[in-house]
C-alpha cells in the first residue's frame, strides 16, 4: 500500500497546534500544587507548578519545644518532598502530553508514523 506524500504545510499547522497545546499544558501546570508532610504532620509545605512555595505550616506543638534546628530541618524536608511530588506530577503529565501530542502527528507520508519513529529512536519500537 502506498503512502501519501508529504505534506510540509499540514506538518506545520500541526507543529502550531502542538505548539498551542504545549504552552496551554504548561499553563495548566503552573496552576497545579503539591503539599508534602514531614515529621509526623508537624511540617508542611505546599509548592505550585513552577516549584515557588506557597505555603508552609509548622504545628504550635514544635514552636514550643524551642528546637529551632529541628524545625529548620524539617522545612527543609518539606520544601525537597513537595517539589518531589511536583516533579512527580510535571513528568507524568509531560509523558501523557508528548504521547498524546506527537502520537496525533500520526502518518507523516513518507517519514512514516510518528510512533513508529518515537520507538525506532528509542529502539523498542518498530523499525
């Protein structure tokens, strides 16, 4: 079965579209947060989708021990753990983003389809 040939104008519009698609995404993402716990629940701290805290809360039971150390250190842990969580929530949704956008390229004439490509780049894919 042949293939189509290819078609640089349809390729473009839709690198525009993904274009779009991408920014729109990482809109999204900025708008997401991530809070994460330490210390039994003594220390949180709350990041957005750009890693900026937005919050930090410390239980009035560790203020009055007094133990300045101890609270730096777990504010430090909280910060590190909720942008782990962040992290963790920017990378699957990049990996469901990328296969979704670069999955809808689809038959590109003559290069192929693009997951045939994507996993011959990888080398799993079919080649």
């Amino acid at each position: 079965m042949a293939q189509q040939g290819f078609d640089l104008n349809a390729i473009m519009k839709q690198a525009q579209m993904l274009q779009r698609s991408f920014e729109e995404n990482k809109a999204r993402l900025k708008q997401e947060t991530a809070t994460a716990q330490v210390g039994g629940g003594m220390v949180s701290a709350t990041v957005d989708g750009e890693k900026v805290v937005k919050e930090i809360k410390i239980a009035p039971e560790l203020v009055q021990d007094g133990d300045v150390s101890a609270i730096e250190d777990l504010v430090v842990s909280a910060i590190n753990a909720a942008n782990a969580e962040m992290d963790k929530k920017i990378s699957a949704n990049m990996s469901a983003f990328a296969g979704n956008a670069l999955g809808g390229l689809g038959n590109l004439g003559d290069l192929g389809n693009m997951n045939d490509l994507i996993g011959k780049f990888l080398g799993g894919g079919k080649a």
